[in-house]
C-alpha cells in the first residue's frame, strides 16, 4: 500500500514549521492506506507532529483551514463520506449533517480526524428555534401520528408547538420568563450533549430572514433573544466562558446573516464565518462584519473567509482568492468552503483545498514578514 502523500509537511524543531509552502502537490494520494492504516514508530512520530502543529492554530497565531462537512457517511470503499479522507492539515470541520446520529463508522472516523490527526469538530444547525437538533423524535412522531391529512405546512406548526412544549414554552409569548427558562434549559442540554458526544464545540447559523421557520422562538428584534441563548451557552463554550467542561476550550462560532446577530453577543465568539461566495472584495467583507460589532469586539484573526462548494466544488470559486487575501487591517482567521467535501471529486481529491491551505499560510508569512519589515524601517 502507497504511502500517504501530505499537502503540508510537518518537522520538529523547538515549534513546528512548514517545509515548503509554495509547493502544490502533483503526487498521488491514496487515502485508504498510508499513515491511516500503519502503525508504526514512523506513522506515531508523524501523527504527533501532525497535532502539535495543530495546536499551533488555537490562540489565532496561523490562519486556520475550515469548512462544512455534509454526507458523513463512512462505510464502504467510497472514501467521500469519510472525514479521515480530508487533508491531514485541515484545522476544523462543522459537521453540516446529523452530527448527533453516530453509531460505531462514525465514531471510529471521528476519532481519526480529532484524536489522531488534532482536528476539532463543531456540531452546526440553522438555529431559529428552541429545541433544535437535539428534542426527541417521539415529539414530531406523536404530532405526526395524531393529525393524518394535515397539509405540511400545518404539520409544521404543529410540531413546532409541541416541540417549544417539550421545553417548557407554551404561551407563545416571547420574551415571558417561561419563555427565557425554555431557551435556558434547551441552552444547557444543548452544551451538554455536544461535550457528551465528544465535539469540539457549537457553530451557529444565524439566517432569521433568509433560512425560513416563519417567527422562530429565537427570532426577536436585534437578535435579543438569540443573544440570551449565545450568554448561556457562553459560560460553557467560547472566549468568555467561565465553566469549562472537562476543562478544555469548546468553540462557538457564528456564521450565517452575522449582521443580524446582536452585537452584544459579537465577544462570546471564537469565530466569525463570512459565507463570502461568489465574488472576491475582502475589505468589504472585513468592513461588514466590523460595521456590525465595531472595532471593540472585531479582530480580523477571528475572521473566517469561506466559498461554495455546493456550486463552485469544480471550478474553485474564489477560495483561492480568499487564502491569498489578508486586510490592510490585519491578517484573516482563515478560510474554507461550504460542503467541502465536494471537493473530494476533483483530482487530485480535495485539489482545492489543498491549495488553499498553503496559500493561506504562505499569504500569512509573507504578510507578517512585511509588518516586521515595516517596523524595522521605522
């Protein structure tokens, strides 16, 4: 079996650095053998080295790689659906698909990509409403069961209800304390199912005028009510969090109509993820958010740059513009792409991405070189 050919080598030396970051690499990988199947002394050193480079990308120091992860399906020899099957030296991944459905594949996979190979995970869902992604199915299914012939869009307010029942809001009435307990409570079971199935933290798309759900219980003016669930999720998750489960740093990231978000909330977050696809004006992506949460709570190192993979998986889009971009403001948190598991299907696999990922760190380097250039000027 061919061994695995990476996109970015890693050394030791007192940290770790890259060898080489303007290659592109025109070797052929094979992701089913490699490092994923050995173990041996070599695959454990490189695999040690692989993480501790990782945490390299944890205190903004490097632009970080990112995207959304969809069709998690690892079984069989389609090696799409398998997060072992990314580049090596992608840093996060918000898993777009069921995040809580896992059964032994899926766990086995994620274990790959978080414990073996140092990447973080992030559970993610359009957020409008209490009770998302984590109420019972017995809930729907007894709404389901007990109104045959409804039209579905009925059926959805049906189920809706009894789903904000679940959690203890019953009056409809935004903004009464039953309500505020409901988002409370639905906060904290949400925390706690995301340590208890072993993510890395919580990446919340916020769409209130363009991802449906009619009023949604977290909907309000100025995204206040969003805001309160993004402070009790705080104390558990993000920069200002007091209580850490197990002691360790879970992320949350905001992506989404960001704007529409409450500034208030804007310093709660680890990241913030502009879907910038379609065409390339960095600054006035950078000037976006910024107008938003203003200059007290904007850091360009938290600024996500992502392209769509759902459309321009072929072609690239503009992700490469993105990972060669940093504001005259400061270097980019980063970049990556939605449903960059598409990319998958080009050649060489994840032929985009892999690019990406060096030009994001050589656009860096060369970025921070100029700064200390300048400075030695002065």
């Amino acid at each position: 079996m061919k061994r695995l050919k990476q996109l970015l080598y890693i050394i030791p030396l007192v940290g770790m650095m890259f060898v080489s970051c303007t290659e592109v690499e025109s070797l052929e990988i094979d992701h089913v053998g490699g490092y994923n199947t050995m173990n041996n002394e070599e695959s454990e050193q490189y695999y040690a080295d692989l993480r501790a480079w990782k945490e390299t990308g944890k205190d903004y120091s490097r632009p970080i790689s990112f995207g959304w992860f969809s069709n998690w399906s690892p079984e069989g020899a389609v090696r799409k659906g398998y997060l072992a099957s990314l580049p090596d030296s992608i840093d996060m991944v918000s898993m777009w698909s069921g995040p809580f459905d896992l059964n032994e594949a899926k766990i086995a996979d994620k274990n790959i990509f978080q414990q073996k190979k140092g990447g973080r995970l992030l559970a993610c869902f359009i957020l409008h409403n209490i009770g998302t992604g984590i109420t019972p199915s017995s809930v729907s299914e007894k709404v389901q069961a007990e109104n045959p012939g409804v039209t579905s869009k009925k059926l959805t307010e049906l189920i809706n209800n009894a789903t904000e029942a679940y959690w203890g809001f019953t009056s409809g009435v935004k903004g009464s304390e039953e309500h505020l307990n409901a988002i409370k409570r639905y906060a904290k079971a949400l925390v706690d199912t995301i340590v208890a199935t072993g993510y890395d933290g919580f990446d919340i798309d916020w769409e209130p005028n363009g991802g449906g759900d009619g009023g949604g219980s977290l909907k309000g003016e100025d995204g206040k009510y969003l805001h309160y669930f993004v402070t009790e999720v705080g104390k558990y998750f993000g920069p200002l969090a007091t209580e850490r489960p197990n002691g360790k740093h879970y992320y949350l990231a905001l992506d989404g109509e960001i704007w529409h978000a409450a500034k208030e909330s804007a310093p709660y977050f680890d990241y913030f993820i502009s879907q910038a696809y379609y065409n390339f004006s960095g600054e006035s992506r950078i000037k976006q958010i910024r107008d938003w949460c203003g200059d007290e709570y904007y850091n360009t190192r938290k600024h996500l740059l992502t392209e769509d993979f759902e459309l321009n998986w072929d072609w690239g889009g503009v992700l490469l513009d993105w990972a060669g971009f940093n504001s005259e403001r400061g270097p980019k948190g980063g970049v990556g792409a939605y449903r960059l598991d598409n990319d998958y299907d080009n050649t060489p696999d994840y032929k985009y991405m892999r690019q990406a990922i060096q030009l994001n760190q050589k656009a860096y380097q060369e970025y921070m070189d100029k700064q200390s250039n300048n400075k030695e000027e002065q």
